[in-house]
C-alpha cells in the first residue's frame, strides 16, 4: 500500500494542523464558568497594553483603539432586544467579510463508508468505535473521532488545498474551522453562561483596507446587552492584542 492512507496529501494535513495551531490559542473553555454581568455603559480605559484609546462615544455604548501596524479595535455595547447573540452578531460579522477576500465554501462531505476495515489500492475506509478514518485517489481525507472532525482535500495543484475542522461538545461549544491555502474561517462557541463567542477570518491576501485578520469577540449575558470587540489588523501576528482585547472584555462584563 502506498504511504497515502493516513496522510491523503502533505499540503492537506500541513494545513489542518496549522488550522488547529490557531484553535490552540483560541480554544473553547470546558469547564462552565460563572455568571457575565449586564452594564448600561462601556468602561473604555486610555489605554490597555499596546492599545491606546482614540475616542469613545460620549453615551457610553463605544470606543475606538488603535494597535501597531495601524489595527484597529472597537468596543461596542450591543442590546439585543429578545434576539439571540448570532441574530445580534451577523450584521457585524457581514461587515468583517468586506474587509478580506472570502474564504471559499467547505469541502463535499464524503459518503458514509462500510462497517469495519477496506482498503483498495490508495483507498481507505476504517471505521472503529471512536474513530473514523477515510482516504482515496483523489488526494482526499476524513477524519472524525470523539468530539474531532477533520475533513481535508488535496487540490494536487489544481484547485488549492482546504479544510474543515469541528472540535465540539454536546453543549452546544466548540470551535469550526474552513480553510484553504489562502485562508481561514474560524468560529468559537464557549461553554459557560451567557453569549461567549468568537469569529475569526484571516487571508493570506490584503483586503482592501490592506487588512489581513479581522474578527470580534463577544460577552455578555444571554439576554444582553453584550460587548463586542471587533477587530482589525494588517498583520498576521496578533496574539497580543488579542489578550489586550480580551482583558478589555473582562474589564466591562467579566470572565
């Protein structure tokens, strides 16, 4: 058997394994945590880390930072009204999709495989409690075990390799991913109380405001209002500012 069942393309697998580096600084908390205050108005400090206030609403509900390499992070008070927290959150997250090239859509799911163990030529299909695993010609993947589901295609240098990856509980909590070779799509649902969430979207190609990553992190009580942070950046490298953001959160509504 050729060195291809477990593996269905370097490029494939290098690319879920980076897409899981980024869940690995962005995991979903499993333990529940306690309850998110409700505030009228945002507590937007002159500065927090390396990012420095540039004006905030003189009603409370937002405020304006800027970061190096000119990002930009913007905390909002959003009410939600009797909707739910995504209702809330699509506009913005509609706005954050104009500001980078788009992702493109997942891959097929691959048909459901035979009980037990079959294997033809560079084809592999196990299924064992726990743990799934399917491979064929076409340079493509399926991995699926306890609470994991990765699903990789090999473009061999035609259609460009992507990715999905789900990491998820039965609560509701987890973490999606929809990759490519240009980019990523990485939504975060956090066990605990109240609206926990986090949407990231990062491309290896400049927007239009010359913006790389932009995403937003959301808290709050269920019933709101929540906090979001939004973020901006033209830089790839944003692990500090991300806790800046998220100490900003913390500030306001709690952990």
């Amino acid at each position: 058997m050729k060195q291809f069942d477990l593996m269905a393309g370097g490029a494939s697998m290098a690319l879920v394994f980076a897409a899981l580096a980024l869940t690995a600084c962005n995991p979903p908390h499993p333990h529940a945590k306690g309850p998110l205050k409700a505030v009228s108005s945002l507590d937007c400090p002159e500065s927090e880390g390396d990012l420095n206030r540039k004006s905030a609403a003189a009603d409370g509900k937002s405020c304006v930072y800027g970061g190096e390499d000119g990002a930009q992070v913007t905390l909002t008070l959003v009410a939600l009204d009797g909707k739910d927290a995504r209702s809330a959150l699509e506009p913005i997250e509609a706005q954050l999709k104009t500001e980078v090239p788009a992702v493109s859509a997942p891959p097929t799911p691959t048909p459901p495989s035979k009980a037990g163990g079959e294997k033809d030529g560079d084809k592999v299909n196990i299924d064992l409690p726990g743990i799934h695993i399917h491979a064929n010609g076409d340079h493509h993947t399926d991995v699926d075990a306890t609470g994991v589901h990765v699903e990789a295609h090999d473009g061999n240098g035609r259609e460009g390799d992507r990715a999905t990856v789900r990491i998820g509980g039965g609560d509701g909590a987890g973490v999606n991913i929809n990759a490519n070779d240009g980019g990523a799509q990485i939504r975060i649902e956090e066990s605990g109380s109240g609206v926990r969430a986090r949407y990231i979207l990062a491309s290896e190609t400049a927007g239009p405001h010359g913006y790389k990553v932009v995403g937003y992190e959301a808290r709050g009580p269920k019933e709101g209002p929540i906090v979001v942070a939004t973020l901006l950046s033209k830089s790839e490298d944003h692990d500090a500012m991300r806790h800046d953001i998220h100490r900003l959160i913390e500030r306001n509504v709690g952990g």
